[in-house]
C-alpha cells in the first residue's frame, strides 16, 4: 500500500523525518526543512540587509547544504545579503585538497564568488607538518583554533560583516555534552548560542542550530547535492567522536535529546558572565587578552594561544 505525504495528502511519501517522525514526499520535507531554517534566521535576526555574509564551505554536506540554502532564502525571501564562500585550506593531503575541489565546484553551481586562506600562507605551517611535528595527540586543538582564526582573518581581508556556519544541532549538542565532561562552565554557558565571537573580530551565526544532521543528509541526498563526504585523516584521535558516539545513541533511544540538550545549556546561567552572578565570581573567570606572539585573541591576557607549543 502506497503510504501518502503526511502533509499534502496527495504525493507518496519518500521520508520520514528524523526530527518529528512526520512521514513526507521530497518537496515537503524541501519546503518543512528550508521554513525552519528561515524561521531560526529571522526569529534570531541573523542578518541585516545589505550585509557581506562570508558562508564558511569545506566542501562538506553541512556547508554545502548552508550554501545552498542561503542562496535559495536570500532570493526567496529578499534578505539582501551579499554571500560568499570562504574556506580555509589546512594543508592537509588527501582530505582538504579533495574538499577544495568540491567547493570551487559548488562556486560555479550558486554563482557566489569563493575566497580561499591557507595555513600555509597565513601561519607557515600545513597540519601534515603540525602533526609531523606534534604527532596526533593534539592535532584537532591545533587546527581548530587555527581554523577559528584563519576565518576571521581571511573574512576580515575580505570585509565581511558576519561568518554563517554550517553547525547543526548535533554539533551543538555535542559541544554541550563535552563541556560538561570537561567541567567547562563558562564555555558551557555560551556554547549554545546562535550567535558567537562576539570576542573576535567577527560575529559567527549558526543558522542549522536547530536542525538535526540526519536531516541534513537527506536534504543533500534528495537534492543530489555536490558535496565531499570523506573524514579528515587525523578525524579519529578527536575526543569529540565520543561525543558524538553518545548523542548517536541519545537520539535513536529519543529523537528529541539533541534538542532537549541544546535547550538545557541555553537554560544555562553562569554568575558573572550573564549579569546575575556576583562579582567575585566574574573575577574568579579567565578574561581574553591577545596572544604576546602574534597579537590575536587569546583566552587570558598575556599568553600566548597556541604558537608557543610550536617550534618556531
Ligand atoms: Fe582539523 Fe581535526 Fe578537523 Fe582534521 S579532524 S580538519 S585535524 S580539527
């Protein structure tokens, strides 16, 4: 027996959606999924006309799927927004080269200009030879905080007002979750917001906050998307593959724990660091500085991000 869309009652339903078990044919998950999205956008003001949104694309489903949904609501909805991609090259062979290509692809398919920074150029160093050098135990620390700045620079140099990233809820929730393991209060209670940096140059947004990663897929799958689907080679020493083990398993035993856990930490209220708390608590946190070495933020004054662990 032929199962019909829950929603139009007239096509066959091809899906049923992870997030609210809604059994839906492809053009009504396309229109649920996309609503959702400009709903978080604009309940969240995201943007503001006229804009210069840097879309951060590794070639991966979730920017990928980020920059074609942002070009389809920009002219759906006339957000005025001037996008572009802009990825960051690691240096790392057999992975980010292969993404690359996917992305230069993904220019030409939405018709938004792409802007590529390296490590190599920005740093002198790729990750191949970070980790030659350090080996894998803390390789992902390394290349994230260098890629959290390698983005605000090169959006910088571009002059872009805002960095859209393609983070979905599981990402979220898996931050949550590890910030909790790592007893990171502060962190703990920022990590769930929609809108961060607001400690670096540039403020970041996470329009998929809300959406889950399955629903990412299929939107990517149905579509016949172009995206890259192969893991960094250094993805398995990463303490967040544990993580995201767990929420896994959360969200077959309940589909609503990735969300459920998203709303806890934004429940979330540190003293000190949301107005409430009382000053000796404020005091008692790491305030940021810039780094002595190369002048970028770092977590606490007068030290040094990451660069003193690297031999110059
Ligand atoms: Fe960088 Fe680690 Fe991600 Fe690979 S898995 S791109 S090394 S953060």
């Amino acid at each position: 027996m032929v199962r019909l869309c829950g929603h139009c009652c007239a096509q066959r339903a091809v899906l049923r959606r992870p997030k609210t078990a809604e059994q839906l044919c492809r053009e009504c998950f396309y229109a649920a999924l996309e609503e959702e999205v400009h709903q978080t956008i604009v309940g969240a003001r995201l943007f503001r006309p006229g804009e210069r949104v840097a879309v951060a694309a590794s070639g991966g489903k979730d920017s990928t799927v980020l920059a074609h949904m942002l070009t389809t609501l920009n002219a759906r909805y006339n957000y005025g927004l001037d996008l572009f991609l802009l990825s960051i090259d690691e240096g790392i062979s057999g992975y980010r080269d292969d993404s690359l290509e996917t992305v230069k692809r993904n220019e030409e398919t939405y018709k938004i200009p792409l802007h590529v920074f390296s490590y190599k150029d920005l740093y002198g160093w790729t990750m191949d030879e970070i980790v030659r050098e350090i080996g894998t135990r803390s390789n992902c620390t390394f290349c994230g905080v260098f890629r959290r700045q390698a983005l605000d620079r090169g959006a910088a140099l571009v002059k872009a007002d805002k960095i859209a990233t393609g983070h979905n809820a599981d990402d979220v929730a898996e931050t949550v979750l590890l910030n909790i393991i790592r007893g990171d209060v502060p962190r703990l209670g920022r990590c769930a917001n929609i809108v961060t940096g607001e400690d670096s140059p540039l403020p970041r947004v996470k329009p998929f906050k809300y959406t889950y990663e399955k629903e990412i897929v299929m939107y990517a799958y149905f579509k016949k998307l172009d995206y890259f689907s192969t893991e960094c080679i250094y993805a398995p020493y990463a303490a967040r593959g544990f993580a995201r083990e767990f929420v896994k398993d959360l969200e077959a035993a309940r589909p609503r724990a990735i969300v459920d856990l998203i709303r806890s930490a934004e429940q979330f209220r540190v003293p000190g660091l949301d107005g409430v708390g009382n000053a000796a608590a404020a005091a008692a946190l790491p305030q940021p500085g810039n780094c002595e070495r190369c002048g970028y933020i770092s977590s606490q004054a007068g030290s040094a991000c990451l660069w003193e662990i690297i031999p110059s």
